[in-house]
C-alpha cells in the first residue's frame, strides 16, 4: 500500500504545469484513475542514481529461471521484441510464446517494438496482446483496432530538417524511416566514420538551435534516432503500475533504450520484489540497471515457456479449488 501511495503522489508530482501543451493519449479503461498517459514526460526517479550506481551485466546474477504465476491482482509482462526473436530459421519463437502468454487470463503483456506498426502485422493477429512502439508515444491496446498516439507538435518540423539534412548529404544514402514522433533513418555503413563528423554535427545544431527538447542518437552503425529527450519505455509502464491493478510483474531487454523500463520495475520492489527486472546480454561490462541476467534468447524462451505452463497448471489449480482463485483487479 506504501509503494501504491508513493507511486500515485509520484504520477501527480511528475505532470508540472508545462505538459498542458504536450498531447496525451487518453483511455480511463487503461491508465485507472489518471485517465491519461503523457509519453513525453519521464518520473523524476529515472534520474536518480542508485547508491550502489549501476552494475555491469558481469556483476549480477542469472536470473533464477522461475517466474510464478501470482493469485491476487494482474500480473504484468514488457517483452522487447528482439529478445525474444531467434535466428531467421525460427522465426516463430517470439509469436508463440507471446501467443502462449497473453492466453493467461490474469496476464497483461506488453511487447515493445522499434519497428512501425505496419511492420508488426503479425503480431497484431495475436489475441490480447498489447503492442507499444516509439518509446510508448503509440499504443495499440489489446482487443482494439485503435492505434492511440499522441504526436509532438515539434516532429514535422524535425521530419522537414532531416529531409533538407539527407538532401545536403546525398554520399550518406540517408533513408528516413516511418514514424510518428521518432525521427529515425538508415545510413550506409560504409562511410561512418565520416557521418559522425559531418552529419551528426549538423542535426546536433539543428536541435540545440531550434528544438532543445530533442535528443539524437546513434543506436548502432547505419541507424540514428531523434527523440524527445522525455520519452523513454518505462514511462508507460510507470503509469501503468500507478492504477494499483498489479501484484507481480517482469520487464525483459537487451539495450540501453530499455532502462526505463528496468527502473520503472525496480521502483515497484521498493515494498516488495515481486517484479523481475532481466537484461539480456553477453557483454560482461555492459552497464545495467536490471537485478537478474539471461545470456541469450534461448534462455529468454526457456523462462517464459515454462511460466506459460505453470499458469496453465494454475489455472487448473484454481477451477479445481486446489487454490484461492484468481481476483479481478480494483474497478477504477
């Protein structure tokens, strides 16, 4: 009750007068009492540095390889995509084992994607599961053909300078990507060591001149992201524990972009630990806020699969009256 207490006063201490002008996706259904979700404004704990400071991947444990079912409030699940996507030869891993999770009645899965919503159709198909991409800026919530996005007045303005960007450097080969309130793009790897000096100097500028709120990054050799500095993976999840609806809950990743959502889950255990926080990785120094680590996918699907059958052994558990059956959450 502690954590549900500071979380809430947390949700209402983070929305400061300026986030008026910034869009919001609103859905009562979804995000409890608070009625909205603003994906452009980051919890002022994500700041915050641990007394202990972030680990490396080398220094915290394997994750034990059990997650159980829980019986009382819903159980939370974030995915990023591509933890969960073996070799091309198995490219059904990730659809199954979503499929498999979002059937538990009591589970609310989440899978994160970098990738535009025209590009996830088949994953759309799958019953129940809810889809974020962008940082959270667009949802496609379970069981709805809505796409619910809130777009930052400032992109188009971004969109026309890296298009005017990409003309002045046509050697780069910049292909800009689809996206609502990301700016992101390709380049030809060749010449990298030439487009950090001579390109990202420029959008530098662009942004420090016109649009300070904006961040540039480049996430790997051949792609590059312009964001709101605010916009983060754990902002969804953020609000979403605030509705008080869940009692256990698992965050999965692998890189950078998806320590929010880790902070986000650990804030939850500041009163309990039920919510696992996992980084998929091989690199023993990569620093991490996740408590637990999985070497690879296979590991990832060995976890997940094995959850999804101890639910269906809850559930039987449950119909049969061997245990306390499963509570619906607080009515919001």
């Amino acid at each position: 009750m502690l954590y549900c207490l500071l979380l809430a006063v947390l949700t209402v201490l983070i929305l400061s007068s300026d986030t008026s002008a910034q869009p919001l996706i609103e859905d009562t259904a979804r995000f409890g009492h608070a009625g909205s979700f603003n994906p452009f404004k980051m919890p002022d704990y994500f700041t915050w540095e641990p007394t202990s400071g972030r680990k490396t991947v080398g220094q915290i444990d394997h994750h034990p390889g059990k997650f159980e079912p829980h019986g009382s409030g819903k159980v939370l699940i974030f995915l990023e995509l591509g933890a969960l996507r073996l070799p091309d030869w198995h490219t059904d891993s990730a659809y199954e084992i979503l499929k498999n999770l979002a059937s538990g009645e009591n589970n609310e899965v989440w899978m994160y994607s970098v990738k535009d919503l025209k590009y996830l159709d088949k994953y759309m198909t799958i019953p129940n599961l809810n889809i974020a991409t962008e940082h959270g800026a667009v949802l496609r919530m379970a069981g709805s053909d809505v796409i619910n996005n809130a777009v930052h007045t400032e992109v188009p303005q971004i969109k026309t300078a890296m298009a005017e960007i990409a003309k002045r450097y046509p050697i780069f080969n910049i292909h800009m990507l689809p996206g609502v309130n990301t700016v992101s793009f390709r380049y030809n790897k060749k010449y990298h060591d030439y487009f950090e000096p001579v390109v990202v100097a420029d959008i530098t500028k662009m942004l420090e001149q016109s649009h300070r709120d904006f961040t540039f990054r480049l996430d790997q050799i051949g792609y590059g992201e312009i964001k709101h500095k605010e916009s983060d993976r754990g902002n969804l999840i953020h609000h979403l524990l605030a509705t008080k609806w869940y009692s256990r809950g698992i965050a999965i990743g692998r890189r950078d972009v998806d320590e929010g959502m880790f902070k986000a889950m650990n804030m939850a255990n500041s009163f309990g630990a039920n919510f696992h926080t996992v980084i998929v990785s091989e690199s023993e120094e990569q620093e991490t806020s996740a408590k637990y680590k999985l070497a690879n996918t296979f590991q990832v699907l060995r976890l997940l699969s094995d959850y999804a059958r101890r639910q269906d052994n809850f559930k039987y558990a449950t119909q049969t009256g061997q245990i306390d059956p499963i509570k619906p959450p607080p009515d919001s």
